[in-house]
C-alpha cells in the first residue's frame, strides 16, 4: 500500500462481511478495501477501486450543480486528518450509476461520516468512509416542501366574494278589479290607475320575495323597525311582532357591540358602511352565540335629500340557506287584505254617496302608494345586487340597476334595447335559450357558478355568476317579464377551483412520499386516519382506527411518552413531533414510526390535530445494526489493550529496576495512551449498551460525600498540577447506582481539569435542596461560548476553537454523563461564558 499501513487478513475479511456501506482508506485517501454493501450501493467492484483516491475512484462524479460532492469530501478528510477527530458531513448530491443500470445516472444523496483509526503513537493509522443513501428522504422532503408552498399561495387567493341581498315587502293595499263594475262613470279614470299600480305593485313584491339575504328598514334616530323580511327575522331569530320598535329594545345584546355606533355614523354622515365575515354575538334559541355577517348599512333620503332612515342587508354566512316561509306569509297577508278590499266594495255600491269619501281616501292611497313605488325604485337602485327586468319575449331591457349595469359591462343607454342588441356577445352561450324557456314555460331557473362571456373595456373576459330567471305573470297566468338577480361570484369559483388543484396535488405528494395523514378533532379525541396510517397500524383500509385503539399499540413506556407530548402539545396548542414502536393491530410486526403534527387553536381552545406518520423501521435498524458493529469491535478491541497495558507495565517495572530512567518514562507515556484508549473504547462500548438497552442502573443507598472524596484523591493521584477542593452534604445518602455516578463526577472533573490552565483550582460542590441534591464541578478554564451549550450533551459533540484544536476527545463522556444522570431521573445543565469557566451541574433525587 502507498503509505505503508496494513490491517491484518482477518479485519479486511471481516470488513468486507460488514452488513452497512462502509470502506477503508490509507492517510492519502487511497481504498484499502471496501464492505460488499458499499460496492452494491456504489455499483462497482473492489478490483475496480481498490488502490484509487477515494476522489476520482468513481467515473461519474458529481453532477454539475452547486454542491460539489468530491470537494466536500476531500475538504472532510483533511479535516479528519488534521484534527484525528470523526467529522459527519452534511447531506450532499454525488450522482452515480443506478443499480442494474450502469448507464443511467440519476440524482443520488448521500450522507456521510469520516472517523480516523490512530495508530500507538496517536497517528491516524487508516480512516473508516461510511456512507448511507438518503435519495428517497430527500426527494420527498423536496417535493413536499414544493407542495405545502403552492398550498400555501392557494388559501392566500381564496377570497369570500358572494354578496346577496334580499328586499321583502311592506304592506301595501291592493285595489279590487271588480270596482270597474259597481262604480259609476267618475271612477272610471281612478280604476285605471288602480290596476296600473297593482301591476307595479306586483313586480315590486317579487322582487323582495326572490332576493336571497335579510333586509330591513330602521326609522329615525331611535332605530325604529319600520320594515323587516322574514330572511332577517329568521337571521336575528326574532318575530314580526318587534316591528314598530326600538333596535336595542328587541335586540339589547347588541347594544354594547360596535353596530349602534356605526349605525349613528351612517345617519350623521350619510354614507353607507359594509363589512364582511364581521362577529355578531345574538340570541338565538335562548343563548348567546357568535354568527359571522356579511352586512351594509345604507342610507335612505327623503324628498328634501335628508337622511331619515337606513336600509339594512345582512346574510348569515356561516350558514346560507333560502327560506320560503316569509313567501307564504305574504301571500296570506295579499289574500286577507283582498277579503277587507272586496268587503270594502260591497259597502261602496250599497251606499252612493259614500264613493265621494271612498275615492278621496283611494286617491290619497294611490299618492301614497307611488311613494312607495319610488321609494323601492330607489332602493333597488341603490342595492348593490346586480337586479333587472326584461319584457316581452323579446327580452327589451325594461329596468337594470347600476350593479347590474357594472356586471353586464354597460351603460344606462341600453335600457330600451333587446338584450340581444345590448349583449350582443352573448350570442352562442346558453342564456338567451334559457330566457326564452322561462318565458315561454312560466319556470323559475337558478343558475349556480354558471361561466359567461362578457365584453369589459373592449375585451371578451371569463365570469362566473349565480342567478335567479324569474317570470312575473298577469292575471291570465301569461308571461309579461322575467326578473333577472346575480350575483358576481367569480372569485370564488377561481379560488375554488385553485384550491382543488392545489389538494389534488398534495394528495399526490403525500401518496408519493408514502406517508401516512390523520385528522383528529378536539377536544373529543375524534380520529380520522388515512389508509396508510391503518396499514402501520397493521390494519386494512376499511377498517376502523381509533386514538384509544392507536395508542393501545404502542409499547410502554413509549405509550406514556407519546400521551404525555400530546396533552402538552395540545395545551401549548404547538407542534408535536415523536419516534416510537408500534404493534401491528392484524400482524403483530412491530415498527418504528416517526409523528410530525401541529395542534390548532380557534378563540385561545384546542380545535383540531393533524400531522403525517412516516415508517423509519429501516432507519432504525440502520442504527441498531451501527451500535451493533461499534460495540463489537469495541469488544474485540478491549482484549489486546487489556494485554498491551500488561506488558507494558512489565516492561515498566524492569526498567525502573534497571534503573533506565528513559525507558521508563517512554512506558509510563505509553501506558497513558493506552489507557485513554481503553477509556474511548468503553465509552464507545457504552454508547452501544445504552442505546441497545442493554446498559443497566443498579440502585443501592451509598453515601454521596464519599464517593466525591475518593474520586477527588483519585484524580489528585494522576493530575498533580492542579487543586481539587470539594465542600458540602458531608452525611447525605442517596439511592443510585454508585459506579455509574461516579463515572459522571469522574467525567466532569476529567475534563475541568482538561480544559483548566496548569496551577488553577477546580472545586466540587454539593448542596442539598428539598428532595434532591445537586453536584456541580467548576474550573477556571478557557469557558464555552453561550451558542455551544445547548449541544453539549449530544453525542459526538465537541466545540471546535482555536482554543480546543489540540484538545483530544469524541464527544461522548458528556452525552453518557447525560443519559446516566437522566435514567436517574435528574437533570444536568453548564453555565459558562468564554473565558470565565465553566460550571457543570447535575442533581439526583435523595429518595427514589
């Protein structure tokens, strides 16, 4: 080999039978051998690499794209050279040939980890390259990241723009035809009139009856309902019986909210208010609840251009539905004043001289009546749904409000016209037909996001519309007109229809991703789970999956885990994020799953829980089978430094009895060495065992000053160029496993002295505070910036400075240290600021 290193037949042969993708480089990155997983995952073979750079080994290199693959990697391995400490590399794109497709490339991922092999002298001997293919993870992590941003730009988009208005009818008398007969010829002129009016009349009442939203008419400054249609009354959940009253008398929960207010400012001002999706808090069935409005107040003017009154048009948004009790009620009311009407006449024919009073009383109705009319007319005018009348068969544009005017795209100069003249590029589309079906068939039709194509500012542009065609009859039952209402309700459907697109796509992404997705309601714990969901929980997808059948799957004591990061998500109303074990329902297969979801809050309460499950068994057992390979050949590598240490301790003591005072003290460093890597071999042993579960705390009540006092005198014993003070809880006993706290005083006092100045003291403490007791060890030291202590107890971790550079270590005897004080049920932390020291605190309960 190129830079003199060997490894023994044994261990290549060994490495080769390695169940993960691992190899072996010499100091000049050169492949001494590689594991058969590596050469499959890589698709090449060991005849063809062996010898080469690990560099340019690989005829199809990285693509070409921003992150370099080989220039990461030789930048890694000088590091690990130069600092002989394990270096894990960010997740990188190294294309290379797909397996059984050896000319085909495509993008690959891969996430590596570099640790050196130092040789007795401390040299890095060789370097172990193990990579794991992370193509899949990453690819769907992309794509879900793409999904969830055009999702995000979909619900931006979705606006409300549906606005309805309902106008209902007063009550108005209606004159009786048959006066024509009874009367003599000086009523002649005034039956005219009569029928004139009924005929306006009824076209004025159908439009209030097919308006779909609630109106009402509030008189003066005092509010007094002077007119209200059933779509309110049934909106406020109140009776005809408030009409002729106050606002706040038939609806005093309102008086502290914001509409008497902006009420009066409308009255005074004179100009209309609209809001949408506002909170009104009303009574209805007896209790105060929450409707969301879409509403205008708009004020009405008498003839001398006052305000006198305000039109009120709400709709319950929250929940829209048509009512056609108020209809009926009209009807009842028209029929009963045609019985007074006729009851009226009887008495005018019987008594001549009465019709002088009669026709007085009609003509002063008449002028009240043609107020009326043109006070109508002028709410129609100013209500802004789209609303218009078309006569004859024809269809002449007899009448078009301004919204209906703005929604067709046109001006005032078409009324008059046919509307195939006003519209003409309505031709080919279907509403001409429709119209021509109504008049002709007497039907009512109700268009719902019905497409039309209509000419704005010169351009032929896309509209979506609901809209009622309803013919208004003569006596005959014939067809005369046909009432048009719309509503402009594109918006909506453009949104709609974006937003489908966008879930079309998720889903997409999701089954692609092969994730699993719930759905939970709050607070009753109501679980919805996708079919994939049920196929971890080992069930089929029709079958049922309940949170209680859920949980019942996980194994204790990862079940509480699980319970107890739910309730707290749920009270925080945060994410949630959990890995564990789960016991197939159907099968009894047992696997890993990793839970990522997000609790959601309406009005400060917990309102529903979703999130995605993801099967990460495979990675698992990745993870079990890397512990499984570090505690092996930590295991084999204890039994020859167990008799490396021996003979040089022989070899010591004949030395000193030689009295060949170099020779001894090469021994003595070199059985140094061996002992630190006894100490990196147990600790790496112990990683193993703890994270296998195969590391057990042994309880037993010992006395906690004692145990601080023998290790104290212990590491007085071997570092003599520092003080060690230790103070407090002479008496205090504690129930823990002695030896395994005693590897956590040894650690943290371990390294206060290694990170300390020569001559510096470090000082043990222990207090005692309730139920437990706390341990803290304090140097003087060189001290951890505030952006490292967070990381300091995960495994591997090692702050990297110019300060630390020549310090050695891996990074586990913190993390051990944490695992052993956590299994105690205490917890342990670090103060520190650069250059002031460091403090290191754990604490254990006195009684467990």
């Amino acid at each position: 080999m190129s830079n003199g290193s060997t490894i023994p037949a044994e261990t290549l042969r060994a490495i080769a039978q390695v169940p993960f993708a691992i190899c072996v480089l010499a100091p000049d990155f050169s492949i001494l051998t590689a594991s058969a997983m590596f050469l499959k995952t890589t698709g090449t073979s060991l005849q063809a690499i062996q010898g080469k750079s690990i560099l340019t080994a690989f005829p199809t290199g990285p693509a070409e794209n921003p992150e370099r693959g080989d220039v990461m990697l030789g930048t890694s391995l000088t590091k690990v050279l130069v600092t002989r400490m394990a270096d894990e590399m960010p997740i990188v794109r190294y294309d290379l040939p797909d397996p059984g497709r050896a000319n085909e490339r495509r993008p690959r991922y891969w996430s590596t980890t570099n640790t050196p092999v130092p040789d007795e002298n401390g040299n890095v001997s060789f370097i172990i390259h193990a990579i794991t293919e992370v193509t899949e993870k990453v690819l769907a992590e992309k794509a879900l990241l793409e999904n969830k941003e055009e999702l995000s730009d979909a619900y931006h988009q979705l606006q409300t723009a549906n606005e309805s208005l309902l106008l209902t009818q007063g009550q108005l008398q209606k004159m009786n035809a048959d006066l024509e007969e009874r009367v003599e010829q000086r009523t002649i002129e005034w039956r005219k009139a009569q029928q004139s009016s009924e005929k306006q009349q009824q076209r004025l009442t159908a439009l209030l009856d097919h308006l779909p939203a609630g109106l009402a008419i509030l008189e003066g400054r005092n509010m007094v309902l002077e007119l209200v249609n059933e779509g309110m009354l049934k909106l406020w959940d109140r009776d005809a019986s408030i009409i002729g009253k106050e606002l706040l008398d038939f609806m005093p929960e309102i008086r502290e909210q914001v509409f008497p207010k902006i009420l009066g400012e409308v009255f005074t001002s004179g100009k209309s208010h609209f809001d949408q999706d506002a909170p009104v808090q009303l009574v209805i069935n007896g209790q105060l609840q929450t409707v969301y409005m879409d509403y205008s107040y708009t004020p009405l003017r008498n003839a001398g251009g006052e305000v006198d009154s305000i039109l009120v048009l709400a709709e319950d948004v929250s929940a829209r539905t048509l009512s056609r009790q108020r209809e009926q009620e009209l009807m009842e009311e028209i029929a009963a004043t045609n019985e007074e009407l006729s009851a009226a006449n009887a008495e005018l024919a019987s008594a001549n001289e009465e019709m002088l009073n009669v026709q007085r009383n009609l003509e002063q109705a008449l002028k009240d009546l043609e107020n009326a009319q043109s006070h109508f007319r002028e709410m129609v005018q100013q209500a802004p749904v789209a609303i218009g009348v078309l006569t004859s068969r024809e269809m002449i544009v007899d009448t078009a409000n301004n919204a209906m005017l703005k929604l067709w795209g046109k001006t005032s100069d078409i009324l008059g016209k046919p509307l195939a003249a006003a519209l003409p590029e309505l031709e080919g589309q279907p509403f001409q037909k429709i119209l021509d079906d109504v008049y002709t068939s007497g039907q009512t039709y109700y268009g719902n996001e019905q497409k039309a194509l209509l000419v704005h500012n010169g351009e032929l542009v896309e509209y979506y519309f609901n809209f009622i065609y309803q013919p208004r009859k003569d006596k005959a039952g014939n067809t005369e007109s046909i009432i048009i209402v719309a509503v402009d309700v594109n918006e909506q459907v453009r949104s709609r229809i974006a937003l489908e697109r966008a879930e079309e796509l998720l889903r997409f992404s999701i089954e692609a991703a092969n994730v699993g997705t719930w759905y939970m309601e709050l607070p009753h714990k109501k679980l919805v789970a996708s079919a994939r969901m049920k196929e971890l929980f080992g069930l089929q997808a029709h079958e049922d999956l309940s949170y209680d059948k859920a949980l019942a799957r996980i194994p204790q004591p990862h079940r509480q885990m699980v319970v107890e990061a739910i309730d707290e998500s749920v009270r925080r109303c945060d994410g949630y994020m959990a890995e564990h074990p789960v016991s197939g329902i159907g099968d009894d297969k047992l696997r890993w799953v990793r839970v990522v979801g997000k609790v959601y809050c309406k009005d400060n309460l917990p309102f529903y829980f979703t999130g995605i499950v993801m099967d990460i068994t495979e990675q698992k057992q990745d993870e079990q089978r890397k512990n499984d390979f570090i505690g092996m050949v930590s295991h084999e590598l204890k039994t020859p430094l167990t008799s490396t240490r021996g003979y040089l301790q022989i070899l010591e003591a004949k030395s000193r009895k030689a009295e060949d005072a170099f020779t001894a003290n090469a021994v003595t460093k070199a059985i140094h060495q061996v002992n630190k890597m006894t100490n990196m071999v147990n600790g790496f042993l112990n990683i193993s065992r703890l994270e296998s579960g195969k590391i057990l705390i042994d309880k037993q009540p010992f006395n906690l000053y004692q145990l601080l006092l023998e290790i104290k005198e212990e590491m007085e014993s071997m570092h003599t160029m520092h003080t060690i003070s230790i103070s407090g809880c002479h008496e205090v006993v504690v129930t823990a496993d002695r030896d395994k706290i005693g590897n956590v005083v040894s650690n943290l006092l371990s390294n206060a002295i290694k990170y300390s100045p020569k001559g510096k003291e470090v000082a043990i403490a222990c207090q005692l505070r309730e139920d437990f007791v706390e341990v803290s060890v304090r140097d003087q030291g060189i001290g951890i910036r505030k952006a490292d202590l967070p990381r300091l107890f995960d495994r591997f971790y090692r702050v990297e400075n110019r300060l630390t550079q020549h310090i050695s270590g891996f990074g586990i005897g913190l993390y051990l240290s944490a695992e052993i004080v956590t299994r105690h049920h205490g917890k342990i932390w670090a103060e520190s600021e650069p250059g002031g020291g460091s403090t290191f605190r754990f604490t254990l309960p006195v009684r467990e």
